[in-house]
C-alpha cells in the first residue's frame, strides 16, 4: 500500500512539474476587441466587458474646411454600439450589443481553441473561433419582411494570432459572412474575406494597432470598399481606451466587411477626398462571480 501512495505522490509531482515548464503567451492583444474586429483574447471567467463604440461623421467630406465645420465628424451620422461581454469560462465568451445604425441587435460567442505555449507544450499560436448573429429591426427600411428575418446576417471567423515578442503580434481572420437583407438583387449575400491585424507596443500602456479586411475580389459592388483602420490602446486599472481612424462606421462584421463605402483615399472629379471617421471604443471590466482558473 505504501508503495502504491508513493508512485502516485511522484506522479502528481510530475505532473506539476511538467505543467510548469510550460509557458503560455499572455496579452497577444490587450483587449477582447482590436478596432472594430475581434482578437483572439477572451475574457477571464467571471468577468463582464461593459462597451462603448462609437464612430463619428466623416471628417474631410471633399473640403479641408470641413475639419472644422464638422468638427472632425462630430456633427456628421455617427454610429454607437453599446455591448457586454462575459467569460464563462477563461476560454468561452459570450456578448450582445446593440447599434444605433439601422437599430441592429447581435449576440455572439467566441472559443479560443489553442493557446501560445512554450515549453514542453509547445504551440506557435493562438486560435480562437468567433460566431455571430445580428438582425436589423429598422421598421422604416421598406426591403425588410414584417418578421424581420430579412434583416438577420451571419459572420465566422477563425481568429489566428502569434505574440512575436512584447512588442509586436500579428493575427490573420479568415471570415465568412452571411446577410439575408441585400441593397441589390445582385448583390452577393455570401461574402469571403480575409482579414489581417497587428499590435505594436510604444509604451508601457500604450499600443499602436492596424486593422484591414480584403474582401475576395468580385463579391463586393460597385462603390462598396475594403475596411481599414488605425488606432491607439491606452491601457489603466479597469479600462481600455481605444482610438481609432477608419473608413468605415459600422461595428459588427456583417457590415463593416460589407457595407463599407468609400476608401481611405481615393479622387473625385479629380480632386482629392478622404473617407475618414475618427471612433473610440471604451472598455469597462468588473467582476461579477467566481474565481479565474487556467
């Protein structure tokens, strides 16, 4: 009996070894969302994400004067979305929001799958499955059915990301989004694309972050553009703060990937015009139960 205590003592032992030689990537992003996409991060168990989007007006709008007019788009149809997150387990998320652009409601769920390690687990990357659903409830949008089913869309992602040092990380987003609701019969209701993400570190609480979605050519019409966006992570006890630059108002990926209309830059009539909308997402966590494990 004494022997059989002993061999199981030195197994446990081992085993807590052999998971302490293990390392696994932490803040591959500071933040559950980048600029408008999502990264690869989860919530904590227990924990709640309570979120503000919000995108102003253009800014430019063919006139340099209009920096002022509008006051860098504040005047201008912006969009908020309003959301809350909660990690059911530290690799299980799940939220809903609500945007004020064409009264949309979404819920989504989010399951990291693999996780950064090194060590005697080795793994080079983060992977993390998002899915969603959304469903415009605009009365006043003739296309819509009485029932709403019109209005609903669909997007997959397979969020994959490498912490490359704690600096620098890259993420690629392949996506699949599905809109029952289409502007022109011609529109296609499928769209695929091809999302790619980086974080870079400039200080201790500050991160510099990029964001482009490149649709797959053909499915998008005429006038309808890539989404692409530039931001800042300020970082303190409790919240993030996110400020972004974009070409696009929307803030789930039903309408940000295809619905964006007009490039950051293109010319018209031969003149220069900028399709630029100055956002800030900020991010509020708490806890509401339990104690986080890994």
């Amino acid at each position: 009996m004494y022997r059989y205590f002993t061999f199981f003592v030195l197994m446990a032992i081992s085993g807590l070894l052999y998971a302490q030689n293990t390392t696994y990537a932490t803040e591959t992003f500071r933040d559950t969302r980048i600029i408008s996409g999502q990264s690869v991060e989860t919530s904590v168990q227990g924990q709640a994400k309570f979120i503000i989007s919000h995108r102003f007006g253009d800014i430019y709008e063919q006139n340099p004067f209009s920096l002022l007019y509008n006051f860098f788009g504040f005047n201008g149809g912006a969009n908020m979305r309003i959301g809350l997150d909660y990690g059911v387990t530290n690799w299980l998320t799940v939220g809903a929001g609500r945007s004020n652009l064409a009264r949309t409601y979404d819920g989504f769920v989010k399951v990291k799958l693999l996780k950064q390690s090194t060590g005697d687990k080795n793994m080079p990357i983060t992977l993390t499955l998002y899915s969603d659903i959304s469903v415009i409830t605009d009365t006043s949008d003739e296309l819509l059915d009485p029932y709403f089913t019109g209005g609903i869309g669909y997007a997959n992602q397979l969020l994959i990301a490498r912490k490359f040092s704690d600096g620098f990380s890259l993420q690629l987003m392949p996506t699949h989004v599905h809109r029952n609701l289409v502007d022109l019969n011609s529109d296609p209701n499928d769209i695929f694309a091809v999302g790619i993400a980086t974080k870079v570190r400039v200080a201790k609480n500050i991160d510099l972050t990029g964001e482009y979605f490149y649709t797959l050519p053909d499915q998008l019409p005429v006038g309808y553009d890539n989404c692409l966006s530039i931001g800042a992570d300020f970082i303190t006890k409790g919240h993030v703060f996110q400020l972004q630059f974009s070409n696009s108002p929307y803030l789930i990926p039903e309408h940000y990937i295809g619905k964006t209309q007009g490039s950051i830059y293109e010319t018209v009539n031969g003149k220069p015009d900028f399709n630029i909308r100055f956002g800030f997402n900020i991010t509020r966590t708490f806890k509401v139960a339990g104690r986080p494990y890994e």
